[in-house]
C-alpha cells in the first residue's frame, strides 16, 4: 500500500522544497517522488506556487518606511 509513504512524502513538502531535509530523508522523498505520480503533481504545485510568491514579493521597500521602522525599532529599544 504506499498511503504511508505518500503520506511522509506530503508531510515533508514544505521542508523539502526549503532544503531542510537530511540528504538521506530528502533522498528518500525523492525516490517516491519519482515513482508516485499524484505526490509529484503536489509538490510541482506547490514549487510553483513558492517560486510566484517570491518573484512578486520582490518590491523594494521605500526608504521613507525602512527608516520609520527603524527609528521605531531604536526608540522600543531605549524604552526596555
């Protein structure tokens, strides 16, 4: 039955595609991911997803914003 590795293999998704796996764990994973085409498909998903979520919050901050946050950052840190 491969409910249990498809079930791990989900489990781990997002350690996975972040690279926080051990190599023998993210081989493992790996390894199901090429013989399991539904878990494939989840994590094709979800890479993509990742990688659209980080290309579109790529803006840069305003300079105005970075400083006010900063100066609040430094007058919290006075105040302790």
């Amino acid at each position: 039955m491969a409910y249990e590795p498809c079930q791990e293999a989900l489990a781990t998704l997002y350690t996975y595609l972040d690279g926080e796996l051990t190599p023998d764990k993210r081989a493992r994973v790996q390894q199901h991911l090429d013989d399991c085409g539904p878990c494939f498909e989840a994590f094709g998903f979800e890479a993509e997803l990742k990688s659209v979520i980080a290309r579109k919050c790529q803006e840069q901050v305003p300079a105005s914003l970075r400083e006010r946050v900063a100066e609040a950052l430094r007058a919290e840190g006075a105040s302790t």
